[in-house]
C-alpha cells in the first residue's frame, strides 16, 4: 500500500495544480469558446445560437483590427527599447560594484510600483495644468503654450510608452547585468593581454556572448507586454480618437460597458489564438537562444 | 589602473546618477505634490511645494476613501494568495521537473496561462465566481490571484530546481525518504532562497493586479487599495494632491518590501531570466 | 523564513498605523443645526419607524455630499442607516448592471445616470415602480417636477422606474476678467463664439490665457454632452420622429464641424479636457469661457479651490446657424434614483426613494454644495435656494428649462453611444473628417439596430 502511494506521489503532488488549471483556465476557455457562438449579454449569458456571426463581425471589425495592430506596436516598441536601454545601462555600470549593487536596489522600484499608481504619477506629469513637463517646457522655453500629452493625437502613445519603459528598463537592466556578470572572465583577460581595444572586445567578445540572453530577456518582457491593459484604462481610456485602444481594452469596452459578452468571447478567442501563435515561437525561441548561451 | 579604465569608470558614474534621477525624478515629485497647497497643484507644476507644505491631502485621502480597508484588504488578499501559490506551485514544479509529471502537457498549459492576457478570461471568471458564490469576497480574489501568480512561481523557481544535482535526492531515497519527504526535508531547504523571492514577487504582483479586482469587487468591503485609487475623485474633481497621498500610502509599504528583499529579488529574477 | 515574519509584522504595524492615523468619521456633514435638533426631540418621543436597518445607496462621486447628507437625515429622521459607496461617475450604469447580473445584490439604491435606464431596465437592475407611484401620488407632488426631467428619466414603455433626482444641464460660463481685459462680449451664436475664443487665445496663449475651455474627452458623457450642445442649437437630433438615426444629416454634421473649428483654439487639448481638466482651467483663470452643469458658480466661488471669486457671468448656450438654428440647454448628465430589483432590504429602499423624492427634502438636498441641481419647480422658487445658488443662475435655469433637450434612453443607447464617442473623438483630431465621422457613425447605428 505504502509503495503504491509512494509510486504515485508524483502524480499526487500536481493534482492541486491540475485542480486550480481546471478552474480557472479550462473551464473558462471552454466558456470563451462557446459564448462566443452565441448573443450573450452579460445579463443572459448563452442566448441565441448564432454560429459564427460573431467571428465574421470580429473580421471586418475595423476597430479590432486597429486594437491589435496597437497592442504589437505597443509591445515591440516598448520592449525594444527597454532591452536596449537597459542592455546598455547595465553594460555602462557593470565595473562599478557598490553603485550598481545600489542602483539595482533602486531599479527594483518603479516594476514593483502598482500600474495603477505608476499611471497615476505620469497622468499628473503630464498634465497641463499641474505638470511638470508643461511646467519645466515652458520655464526653460522650450515650448510656448500648453501641451496635452494625453489628448494630442501624436503625442498619446509615445507618452503611454515613456510611462512603460520608465517602469520596466529598471528590470531589463536587472537581468541584462546578471547576464553580464554570469559572463566566463578566461577570454576577457586574454583580450586585456593581447591589448585589443574596448570596441573590439565589446564586438567581438561581450556581445556574441551576451545577446542570445538578451533576446531572452526581450522575449519575456514581450510577452508581459502585449497583456498590457492597465496604463491604457488609467491614462487615456483608450483615446483620443481610438489611438491609444490596445485589444485588451477593446475587450473590456466590448464586454463591461456595452455588456456584450457573445461578441467579447469572439474577439478574445481571436487575440488569445494570435497570441498563442506568438508564445510558441518565443518559446521556441527563448529555448533556441538558450542551448546557444549554454 | 589605466587611465582608459578611469574613463569608462567615470562615464559608468554619470549614467548611473542619471538612470537614478530618471527613476527617483516622478516618485519624489508624487511625494512632493502630496504636501502641496491644493491651489498651487492646479496652478503650477514646479517639483517642490512654493507656497508651504500642508498635510491636509493626506488627512483628506484617508478621510474621503476609506483607504485604510482598502489597505487591509489588500494585504490579506496578497499574503493569503501568495501563500496558496507557493503551497501549489512548489510541489508541482519538483514533481514535473524531476519526474516528468503531467509531460508536456501540463507545464505547456500553465506557460499558456501565463501567456494568456488576463481579459480573454475575465467574462468566465466572472462567472465561475458568480458559480460560487464569491463574488465581493477577499476569498474569491485570493483564488484568482492564487492562479495568476502559480506560472510566475513556475517561471521564476524553475531555475533553482533545475540546479539541485540530483544525487542529493537519490541518497535520500536509499535511507528511506519517500518523494514527498525529500522534497520538504532536502529540496525545500536548497531553494529556500528561491522560495523567498518568488514569494515577494507573488505578493506584490497581488498587490499590484487592477483587472480582476476591477470586475470581482464592488463594496468597500473587497476593494483592494489598487481599485481604491483608481477611484480616486475629490468631492471637487480631480484632486491631484489628494491622489498623491493615497497613491503613496499604498506604494510605501510595498518601498519598504523591496528594501527588505533587494538582494533576494536582484539575484532571484537575474536568475529567471538567465535559465530556464 | 524569518524575513517573512518580519515582513508580516511590518504589514501588520502598517495596517496598525494607517488605522490609527485615519479619523473614522466619513466626510464632513453639512451642519443644520435646527433641524438636527428637530430630529432629535423627535426620536426622543417617538420611536423611530425603521430603527435597526440597514440600506446601501450607490451614488456617484460629484454627488458624494449630498448623498451623505440624504444618508445622515433619512437616519435621523427613520433610524435606518445609510451606506453610501460612491463610484466615478461614468462607471455608476455598469457597476449596478455587473451587481444585479453577478447576483451579489449588494445596493438597494440606485443613483444613475439617466441616458442608462434602458440598459438597465433591460437587464432587470431596477424595480418597477408603477405601484409605488399610483400610491403616492398625492405626496409626490407630481406636478411640481420639471417637464424636462419627469418622463425621460423616470419611464420606459410607458412604466416607471425612477425617480428624477439631479437636474442637470449645460448653460455657458465667461470669466468677467478674461473678457474686459481682452474686450470681448458673451457670445449669442457658436460663430461669435469662435470668434471670441479665437480672439483671446490668440492674444493671450502666450500667457497661458485661452478663450474656451472644450470638454472633449473619450468618455460619452464628456463628448457626447458636448456634442449635444452644438447638436441640438444647429437644430439636428440623434433619432428622426420614428427612431431613424440622424446622425449624419447636414445640421449634425455642421454641427460637429463648428466643434472641430472651435477646439483648435480651446484649452489644450480638447480631446483630453474632461470634467476636472476643464475646472481646472476655469478655476485658475486659464479659460475664458466654460460649457458647464448649472452647479458651477458654488465652487467657483469657493476661494480653496479657485481663484476667481465673484469673477464670473453666466447665459444660455450659443445658438446654431442655418434655418433650422435655435437655442437650446442639453440635459447632459442628469441622474435619477431607483431601486434594486434584487435589493437586500427593499421596504427600506423604497422608504428611503419616498423620502428622498419629497418636496421639502429636495429644497434641502439642492442647497448643499455636491452636484446637486433642481428637479422641481418649487425648489427654484425656494428662498434658501435662491440664496444658495444665487439669482442668476436660477433666472438662467428657467429660461434653460424652455429649451431643454436630452438624452436618448433606450436599451440600445450604451451601445450606440460607445461608436459615436470614438468617431466624434477621431473628427476632434483630425483623423476623421466631420462628414466621415459621422457617416461611418450612421453605418455603424443602422448595423447595430438592425435597420
């Protein structure tokens, strides 16, 4: 008796896990599926069988199709320059140990700061009246008249995005410097004794060394981002115009403010199978840089 | 020390200080507003009060909102879910990294529920709480912020796992350990470093989560703080000053966290992303 | 493990802390110390009909005052308590919806926006009141309640399921200063209103004075509200006599074109001005002119939080152009007050709507600074509401109520109003044009109606 439980515990160990996974992403899914084949409200969950109406809907969808396009541009953007940005922090600082070990105690803040807080600090930055972008512009001279950096149709996303990078280069900078610590010192200190110069060492050497966990850090970072929902909801609802609508927004609008849960299922069933596409090849990717880092 | 290196070193020194002003610059103008005279945040946006320091937005904050509860509440939902994500995930990490457990098939859908943005689900979810009878309850948002942060704990205690040679556990099955055992006499005390990172970061990302709340909760009584401050309105409008004090009341506690933590959280995530 | 004590206590200490130092009173109450006193010798001799009770209204936050005061005095004067949850108040339809559909059946009370009282009929949140009102009738002095307010917020097919509790409607504001330092005079029509704005911004941006301030923020009762005012005065309408859309007909779309024309030159930037951006320029003498609720001049005279006291003048909204150009005063925002379908303790509930929609209690409520405008004609004859809001105004909202135009109610409304916002917003920056917007509008109500 003993032994059989003992051959089985493995499996006795992941039955919470499995339970939780049930609950809370099978099932739903399920729901997702086959709400979207129908005319739910949130009110009459299931009414009308209607097919695929809502998928032919979703296609057409021109305001989908601009929320997705936002949501990549968002998160490639983004993430783009928070690996680089903080690649290059990291790189700046790694021969200063007690700042950096400082500097990354502080860097830790701002990804650890609430979204909703981090939307907060930047709505009052750039506001107006109060801010102190308009305030600094304009006392420096910089610009004349006030400049609304969440209502003017330019300047929206780039301000959203500069929220963003300020709350995550600090953490692509954290991984960026393990990475380079991690680096083996044998081919450096050969480098140092032939005298090759610091650009060739960084070309030749860090770089090929460093970047496939680079990408790493860029894949995951990627993957955070296209979830990104809460800094839309809190700076611009979206506008103006739809510029700043990402598809999760899209979502929340479709299925809590027009209560239209049917076409809601459809859309995220549509974002949800895009993404997966997306995943996988990082995932692959993130193991394929891996081996190579190894 | 050659003098290219004294170069590098200095121009090293003079990004650091500005990436920390970068970072410190809105925080320190948040705290800042928090102290001003409501008129002059309307008015002006210069970083340091002009016109007097007055800790009437934090009495006003703390008197409009009750954002002590909120505080509360979010405490208890952070502490309790990340308890749960742990007492889950570490199991099922050490049973699906040493024995295969589940094949490929279960660690693809937890990384899959990572993946997953968290709106695709919210409709459901909604319901599966409505189901259950927990809606407006701190206990059907532990549940959901459990499920949340289980494939961050994965991600993020993966590595520590991975590294354990597995000898170590080999010998403790020969003096008789069953599997169970081992993992809590002699794993568990090797990535107890892990444990208490993954831990601070489940408990912040708990903290932290603004869409589910935003749909499960609709009293005071389940409101966590992010909700409350989202909120936030003046009697007046939008009070900036006011928002400030309740904004930092929540970010501070989390501060004070992070300060605790920063080693554990620096080495712990520089290690997610370096491995597995 | 040890850390994680120590992190534990920390919490509980700050917890511990952040209780000690919030005062638990709710927010101030406007003191009536007569008629507290009054209270109070009453519950001395009798005893209080629903002591021991217990009700939760859910408002929205501009109304916050007020609603407390409501809760304190229903208390007084019945004993049941009050729980007032506040909500934004763009979030009010959606969260009583969520409440009732989620089956918490948390509120008894409803405070709501009235443009959602289809969606909410439709989706079972509040309780029909045809009963209620046939039995009341005498009490409620139905006759005392302002056209503009008493079907549309309160009735659809024909039942009731309101009841009319904050009258709110645009009139224009003009700062006294702005104007006499650049010579401009209040405007009668949107061109002249142009021309004004026009004029001051351009002499004064530099000092960061501009000649309007635009509410044209991505929300449909900011945009839409805003909309409506230039709307109705080109003499155009959402819906023809038999519910056709109108969204693109050539008054519309003059309409919408003079709102782009006028934005150029408004506080920046118009698509990001909502509610609290715009009182924000207006209380610190940044724009000259404001499209406001009729609940303005209390805290414009406030000297916390503005800075130009007394500096103030009021009119009707400029009237349109073209033949079929009038004067109008658009009913934006304006909520009603119901109850839950599925309310907790629903006697109370309805106790507490019955006490609320009193006569001598609304010339109460409406003299407490909180959002708060007339529903009843009684109440702007009222001399401590005169005093309150000052004659200007109430001569203002008389002659507003001739021209009152509103919202449509309907059950399809949230969603219509969901793609006018984004189209309106997209002609505001340019990315549209007016005709465009609203052609694309027009195509996009006729799919959803299924015209």
């Amino acid at each position: 008796m003993k032994n059989k439980l003992e051959q089985i515990s493995p499996r006795i160990m992941a039955i919470p896990a499995w339970v939780f996974l049930i609950f809370f992403s099978i099932v739903p899914l399920i729901y997702v599926v086959s709400s979207s084949l129908t005319n739910s409200t949130l009110a009459q969950p299931f009414k009308d069988f209607i097919w695929f109406n809502n998928y032919k809907q979703a296609i057409l969808d021109e305001n989908f199709g601009r929320s997705l396009l936002n949501t990549f541009l968002f998160a490639f953007v983004v993430t783009s320059l928070e690996t680089l940005l903080g690649f290059l922090l990291a790189y700046a600082v790694r021969g200063i140990r007690g700042l950096s070990t400082l500097l990354r105690s502080i860097a830790l803040l701002p990804m650890f700061t609430p979204p909703v807080a981090v939307s907060m600090i930047w709505k009052l930055i750039y506001d107006p009246n109060s801010g102190l972008m308009n305030h600094y512009l304009m006392q420096w001279g910089i610009t004349k008249g006030l400049i609304a950096f969440l209502g003017d149709s330019k300047l929206a996303f780039p301000s959203i995005m500069f929220a963003d990078i300020w709350q995550w280069t600090p953490f692509c900078f954290i991984l960026c410097y393990a990475a380079l610590q991690a680096l083996p010192k044998a081919p450096f200190e050969a480098a140092e004794v032939d005298g090759a110069s610091g650009w060739t060492v960084f070309k030749r050497l860090t770089l090929p060394l460093v970047l496939p966990q680079v990408i790493v850090v860029f894949l995951f970072k990627l993957l955070i981002s296209l979830k990104v929902f809460d800094l839309v909801y809190m700076l611009t609802f979206g506008g103006p115009g739809n510029i700043t609508q990402v598809a999760s927004f899209y979502i929340y609008r479709v299925a809590f403010k027009q209560f239209n849960t049917g076409y809601a299922a459809a859309l995220s069933f549509l974002m949800l199978l895009i993404i997966t596409i997306i995943a996988t090849l990082v995932i692959k990717g993130r193991e394929f840089f891996m081996r190579r880092s190894e | 020390m050659t003098s290219r290196n004294i170069v590098s070193k200095i121009i090293g020194l003079i990004i650091a200080i500005g990436f920390l002003t970068i970072i410190l610059l809105p925080i320190v103008f948040v705290a800042a507003t928090s102290l001003k005279i409501p008129l002059e945040i309307r008015t002006s946006g210069a970083i340091f009060p002009q016109g007097g320091i007055t800790f009437e937005n934090w009495v006003k904050a703390f008197r409009n909102v009750p954002l002590t509860k909120y505080l509360f509440n979010s405490t208890v939902v952070a502490i309790s879910s990340t308890l749960i994500t742990l007492l889950i995930a570490i199991p099922t990490i050490y049973t699906v990294v040493r024995f295969k457990t589940g094949g490929a098939v279960l660690p693809s859908l937890i990384l899959g529920t990572y993946v997953m943005p968290p709106i695709v689900v919210t409709v459901p979810i909604f319901a599966i709480v409505k189901t259950l009878e927990l809606q407006d309850k701190l206990v059907g948002l532990i549940l959901i912020h459990s499920m949340m942060n289980i494939p961050l704990a994965f991600w993020l205690l993966d590595s520590y796992i991975r590294n354990i040679p597995v000898e170590l556990e080999h010998a403790a099955w020969v003096d008789g350990y069953s599997k169970f055992d081992t993992l809590v006499k002699i794993v568990y005390p090797l990535i107890k470093p892990g444990v208490l990172s993954t831990g601070v970061v489940c408990l912040i990302m708990s903290w932290n989560e603004f869409l589910f709340a935003l749909i499960l909760t609709y009293s005071d009584a389940s409101k966590t703080f992010p909700i409350g401050i989202s909120q936030y309105i003046g009697e007046h409008g939008m009070q900036f000053g006011e928002m400030s004090a309740a904004a930092l009341a929540g970010i501070i506690p989390i501060y004070i966290l992070v300060f605790i933590f920063s080693k554990n959280l620096v080495e712990g995530l520089g290690r997610s992303g370096l491995k597995g | 493990m040890n850390k994680f004590l120590k992190v534990l206590s920390i919490m509980v200490l700050f917890t511990m802390i952040f209780t000690a130092c919030a005062p638990k009173t709710k927010a101030e109450v406007v003191e009536e110390p007569t008629v507290a006193e009054e209270a109070d010798t009453n519950a001395a001799t009798t005893e209080k009909p629903l002591a021991g009770q217990e009700i939760t209204f859910l408002t929205i936050q501009p109304h916050t005052v007020a609603s407390q005061n409501l809760a304190q005095w229903f208390e007084e004067e019945t004993g049941c308590k009050v729980t007032v949850d506040v909500v934004p108040y763009d979030n009010v339809v959606e969260k009583a919806v969520l409440d009732v559909t989620s089956g918490v059946g948390y509120y008894d009370v409803i405070d709501f926006w009235y443009p959602g009282l289809g969606t909410l009929v439709e989706n079972g949140v509040l309780k029909n009141l045809d009963e209620w009102y046939a039995q009341n009738e005498a009490e409620l002095e139905l006759d005392d309640l302002i056209v503009t307010f008493k079907d549309v917020f309160t009735t659809i097919d024909g039942h009731k399921y309101a009841f009319p509790f904050d009258g709110d409607m645009h009139l224009l504001y003009y700062n006294t200063e702005i104007f006499e330092k650049y010579g401009q005079t209040f405007p009668t029509t949107w061109d002249e209103y142009y021309d004004t704005c026009k004029a001051i911004t351009e002499a004064g941006a530099a000092d960061g004075v501009y000649g309007c301030a635009i509410m044209g923020a991505k929300s449909p009762l900011i945009l839409i509200g805003t909309y409506l005012n230039r709307l109705g005065s080109y003499g155009g309408a959402f819906f023809d006599a038999d519910g056709n859309p109108t969204i693109n007909s050539p008054e519309a779309v003059a309409a919408l074109e003079a709102l782009v024309a006028q934005a150029e030159y408004a506080l920046p930037t118009a698509s990001a001005v909502a509610f609290d951006e715009a009182l924000g320029g207006w209380f610190t003498g940044k724009a000259a002119m404001v499209e406001f609720w009729t609940d303005l001049p209390g805290m414009t005279d406030d000297p916390e939080s503005s800075s130009i006291v007394g500096k103030w003048g009021v009119g009707p909204l400029p009237m349109g152009s073209g033949e079929k150009a009038k004067v109008v005063a658009s009913v934006n925002a304006g909520f009603g007050i119901g109850v839950s379908a599925v309310a907790p303790h629903p006697n109370a509930a309805m106790e507490f709507l019955k006490f609320v929609a009193r006569p001598d209690i609304a010339a109460r409520y409406n003299t407490v600074v909180g959002g708060i405008d007339p529903v009843r004609y009684s109440t702007l004859e009222d001399p401590a509401y005169i005093e309150f809001a000052g004659e200007d105004i109430v001569n203002a909202i008389k002659t507003a109520h001739a021209n009152a135009i509103t919202w449509p109610t309907s059950a399809k409304w949230f969603e219509l109003q969901e793609p006018l916002t984004d189209n309106l917003s997209l002609a505001l920056i340019g990315e549209k044009t007016p005709q465009q917007a609203l052609d694309d509008t027009q195509a996009t109500w006729l799919q959803i109606l299924g015209k």
